[in-house]
C-alpha cells in the first residue's frame, strides 16, 4: 500500500509540474486536483478573483478544521538553454524528481492532496474537517489568492483552526525543520524632493543625495530591537537608491529609494511606518512615500497544531525538528491573521526557484506520510 502510495504521489508531481503555471496562471493544476478530490467524498469549490485560480475543498462539517494550504503557481524558468532539460518536462531520474516546482511546491501539493485522498478512504467517519486551501497567487502580488478565500470564508464564519502550509521548510535533511511563525514584511518606495542645481553652487539649492544621506545612515545605525526567543532582531535594507541630472556638473532635483524592514512581533507595521516619518521630520525632509505591506508577523504557540507536528516529524524523520520563524514571508501570514494556528512543513528548500530545481523523491513519499499521520492525530474517528 504504502509503495503503491508513493508512486501515485510522485505520478501527481510530476503530472503537476508539466503545467507551465507561472503566476497567475494555474493550467487546469487546480481542476485536476478537484476532480480527484471530489471523487474522494470532498465537497469542492473554485473561487477565482481576477486573473488568479483558488481552490476550497472539504471534507466533513464539523470543527475543528484542519487545513492543507499550498500553491499551485510557481516563478518563470529563467533562460531555458540553462537547465539540463526542459524545466516543464519534468523528469524522475536517479531517485530526483527534477523540473520547475519541484521543490517550490508542486511536490508538496502531491503529497497533501494524496495523503487526503488517503485519509478520507480510510476514516470517513473522522472528527472535525480535512480541508484544502490552494491559489494560484503566492509567488506573485499575493492580492487575489488565500488573502481573498480568508476574507471570503470570514464572510460566511467559515473557520480554520489549524492550518499546515506545504512550503518547502527544510534546510538539508527532510525534518529539521518545522516553521511555526514569519517575520512581517513591510517595504516601500519613496520620493526625497530638493532644488537641482549647480555644484559649484550648493548653497543656492538642495541636494536630494545630501538631505538623504544622514537619514539612511541613521536607519541602518539604529536598531528597532534585539530579536526575542522567537525572532532574529528586526532587519532594515535598501534595494534601490536612484538620483541622476545626466550631468556631472548638477545635482538632481529628486531622489528615489526603495527598501525593505523584516520584523519581529514586538512591532506593527504602521508602528514602522510612524518611526520613519518621526526621522524624516527630524531630518526635515521633503518626501512622498508609498508603503507596501506584505504581511504582520505571525507565531504559532505550542498547542496542538506544533506537537503533533513536531511528533509526527520525530517518528517519521528521525530527527527533532528546529521550530524556526526564519525564511521569507508565506500565504501563511493570510491564514494567521484569521486567528488559525499556522506551521509550515514541507521539503528541502535548497533549490527553490533556481535553475535546475529538484528534490528527492524519498523526501515527497516521505512528506505524504508525514502529513498522513498529522491528519490522523488531529482527526481521529469518532467513536
């Protein structure tokens, strides 16, 4: 059963990752999955905003619901003459599962949908509601996909109690890590208006590159905090600093910048946002400012969602699982926000989104086990 199981595992990867579902496209991925999961006894629902494809599907109508979340679109190729074959005619060699969204995350949403199928054959009489959550909108804007279903189900009290995200977690061996939060994640672009002017003559203007100078040199000097048990201290970075009269001899008139905080749950981001106007008054600039916020921070405390995880991940992988909030931000921060415990677990993370992309194919058998047995544990058959 279990060899029979792992091959249509790796069979529905593969079959995923010959779609060419680079964001927002999803390729018919989603309508697949749907089928397979409504001849399994889901009730299943598309609910597409804009460009983007999300799929809702469940099984039973009680709490608590235990959700799978993960994402069926995946990032471009990059130059084609690159990769070794053809990233979109995925290949199974030499115990690799080798393609684009090997990794990140059509292996993952293979191992979830089947462990499902699995699960709902063998208990269908379970407690609670095994639901799956997948859009086509994660490795993009993030505007029309699990932030749009969250809302959508809030509106009608649909509620999640506890949420696995299938996102590649692992740094080297499958299990050493299991993500129960993320940093928040607040960028923006931003204006600094002066005078342009001659250079001989900086009196008689104001230089943008001047004005700014002393303010970026402070956002890098001044901590925001030290981290905590949970979180690496807050983390400010600059992307972009643009100014240019096309002259040597004149200073701009403008200066654009772009850049980025990463940060702990000791803040919020308009409690950012607040901090940067304050030293921009301070320094007296003249700006216009656009912010981009990506997501709050989120941590999941220990309760039932992380042990069961982490027990699971012990007895399967061999190994004790580092609870970790590292890495970037995830549509987990969506699902968080609505009040569901979030963890994150998935595959090695080690060649997401580059060429060649690939990961074990032990590592996906493995991964449907796992998340068996989650299911299992926090939805055992009613008596």
């Amino acid at each position: 059963m279990s060899e029979n199981a792992g091959t249509r595992t790796l069979d529905l990867a593969l079959e995923l990752m010959g779609r060419r579902s680079v964001t927002p496209a999803d390729c018919g991925c989603q309508e697949l999955l749907a089928g397979m999961l409504e001849e399994a006894g889901f009730s299943v629902e598309h609910m597409p905003f804009g460009e983007v494809s999300n799929l809702w599907a469940r099984h039973g109508g009680d709490s608590p619901v235990l959700c799978f979340a993960g994402h069926t679109d995946v990032v471009p190729p990059g130059p084609l003459e690159a990769w070794e074959h053809d990233p979109f005619e995925p290949e199974l060699r030499d115990g690799w599962l080798k393609g684009r969204g090997a990794a990140d995350m059509k292996s993952g949403i293979a191992a979830m949908v089947r462990a499902g199928i699995k699960f709902a054959g063998e208990h269908p009489g379970h407690k609670g509601s095994l639901a799956f959550l997948i859009t086509s909108d994660e490795e993009g804007p993030a505007r029309d996909g699990t932030r749009r279903v969250m809302d959508t189900l809030s509106a009608r009290n649909e509620a999640i109690d506890w949420c696995l995200v299938g996102e590649p977690s692992c740094s080297k061996k499958l299990g050493d890590t299991l993500r129960v939060g993320r940093r928040g994640s607040l960028s923006a672009t931003m204006t600094v208006r002066g005078e342009q002017g001659h250079v001989a003559y900086p009196a008689l203007a104001r230089n943008p590159i001047q004005s700014f100078a002393p303010v970026l040199a402070e956002m890098y000097a001044t901590p925001l905090d030290e981290g905590n048990e949970h979180f690496p201290p807050t983390g400010f970075q600059v992307v972009k600093v643009h100014a240019d009269a096309g002259a040597t001899n004149v200073f701009p008139g403008e200066l654009v910048t772009r850049f980025n905080f990463r940060f702990t749950n000791q803040w919020k981001s308009d409690e950012i946002k607040a901090w940067v106007a304050e030293l921009l008054a301070r320094h007296d600039i003249d700006y216009e400012i656009e912010w981009r916020p990506a997501g709050e921070p989120f941590l999941t405390a220990r309760g039932p969602l992380v042990e069961n995880a982490r027990e699971v991940v012990r007895e399967e992988c061999g190994i004790d699982p580092e609870l970790s909030t590292g890495g970037g931000t995830s549509d987990g921060r969506f699902i968080a926000l609505h009040g569901a415990d979030v963890v994150e677990f998935g595959v090695i993370n080690r060649t997401i989104h580059q060429i060649n992309e690939r990961v074990r194919a032990s590592d996906v058998t493995g991964l449907r086990r796992v998340y068996s047995r989650i299911m299992e544990r926090l939805l055992p058959d009613k008596p």
